[in-house]
C-alpha cells in the first residue's frame, strides 16, 4: 500500500481490538506480578508504588495530548488545503473566460476535468493513478496556456491567468504533502504504545498490591484508553476511518462550472 505506515496495515476495528488486546495483557501482566510480590515483599505495601504508577499515568497523558494535538492540527491543514484548491481552481477557472476564445474553451474543459478528477480520487482511493493523471492535466493545461503566452506576450489578462494556474499547481502538491506524508512519525506511535504498556503494567502491579480480586473498573481504563488511540489514529489516517475531509468545496465548485461530468471516469479510473 503506497503512502502507508505500519498501522495503516491494520483496519481501525482491528486496531482497536488489538489495542485492547496489548493494553489487558499489559494490565493483567502487572496485576499477577503485584499479586506475587505482595506475598513475599509486605514492606512494598508501604512504598511509593501508587505515587509512581501515577506519575507515569500522568506521562502517559500527557503524549496522548501531544499526539492527538499533532493528529487534530494536521487534519485541520488537510481541511484548509482543499478549500484553498477549490478557490484557487474556480479563481483560474473564472480568468480562464478572459483569454481568447479557442483557448478559454479547451483550458475550461481541462479544469472541469480536473475537478472531477479530484472529486473522484477521494471517492475511489485510487491515488497512484490520479497523481499521475493530475500531473498529465497540469502539463495539457499548461501547454494550451504557453500558447496563449506566446501569441500575446504583453497581455495582462494572460499573465492573472498565469499567475492563478500557479496557485492551482502548486497546492496541487501542498494537498500531496499534507495529505500524504505530513504523518504522525512512527517514533511518536511507539513510543506512546511502549509508555501505554509500561502504565498499565504498573496500574495492574499496584492493584495487585493492594488488592486481591480484580476490579471491572480495569475493563473501563482499558477501553477509554484504547478508543482514544483509535481516534488518534483515525485523525492521521486521510484515506479512510469515520473522521474525513470533506470535498463538498470541490463538489459546489463543479456544480458551478456548468456542463455535465466529463468522461474522464470512462477513459481511465482516477483516484
């Protein structure tokens, strides 16, 4: 799977089973260990075990914060940068009408085109295929436009064109970064796992400690913490989960370019 991370290997109900899974054998581990201390170390009753386990919980929440901080701030710029797309394309799409006529008409059907590409991208995940279709597009687009250049080298007009077909370019590829690759690192996700491991072991061990039978309350820690992870990992994730971008800004702009859908989809399955 091209653009994918470890844990996007893993559906986000498998992931939360298995978060589960980790975080219950985590726990369970730490309770046996505390069950067999507490018979053979009476003194560690009395010790700082709680003021640690806490002060590690507290560690723990505190990445959790950071990570989901990181994942939240990042879906909110994959956001930004498809209504950004959408203006700079209906901004290139209304100057396109002031070049000469030939070209207005072919460099409007390429960006309508183009918006159905987009659309239809996000709709099949085909993602490969529409980065290459979308940089085929860029170069008709822009070969029509060199034309235009040429044959009216002082023309205002031409040059907002211009100046607007680059801006549809280049978030063409803030869209693919954002998207893409601008990723929660991997070093965060391990990180957070090995600490969430270490935690629970050590709420496990103080219970084990102090108490003889285990609580359900063990049962409500496990699946709060693991459907937070989840959320977290759903926000990082941009090609599926409950929590995506919305396109509706390229969907209205397409619905005001007029004309119906182009057969783009008939040719060769975008994205």
């Amino acid at each position: 799977m091209p653009f994918a991370q470890p844990l996007d290997y893993l559906p986000l109900p498998a992931l939360f089973l298995a978060t589960v899974a980790v975080v219950l054998l985590a726990m369970e581990g730490g309770f046996r260990l505390g069950r067999h201390r507490s018979q053979r170390a009476e003194q560690e009753r009395e010790s700082s075990v709680g003021a640690i386990v806490a002060a590690t919980l507290a560690l723990l929440g505190f990445m959790l914060a950071f990570t989901f901080g990181i994942a939240g701030t990042r879906f909110d710029a994959r956001r930004q940068a498809v209504l950004d797309e959408a203006n700079a394309i209906g901004t290139t799409y209304l100057r396109a009408g002031l070049l000469p006529e030939g070209a207005s008409g072919n460099i409007r059907h390429l960006l309508r085109n183009y918006v159905d590409l987009r659309i239809a991208a996000v709709q099949t995940g085909d993602l490969e295929n529409a980065l290459r279709r979308s940089t085929e597009l860029h170069g008709q687009i822009w070969a029509e436009t060199d034309a235009v250049a040429k044959r009216h080298p002082q023309s205002i007009l031409v040059g907002l064109f211009i100046q607007s077909l680059n801006d549809t370019i280049d978030l063409h590829e803030t869209r693919v970064v954002v998207g893409l690759y601008n990723r929660i690192p991997m070093i965060l996700w391990y990180t957070l796992y090995l600490l969430a491991i270490m935690a629970m072991m050590g709420v496990g061990y103080h219970a084990g400690l102090v108490c003889r039978i285990r609580s359900l309350a063990f049962l409500v820690l496990v699946f709060a913490f693991s459907a937070v992870m989840v959320l977290v990992v759903d926000l990082d994730r941009p090609r599926e989960g409950m929590l995506r971008v919305s396109q509706q800004a390229l969907i209205d702009l397409r619905g005001s370019m007029g004309e119906p859908e182009s057969t783009i989809h008939t040719k060769e399955s975008p994205k």
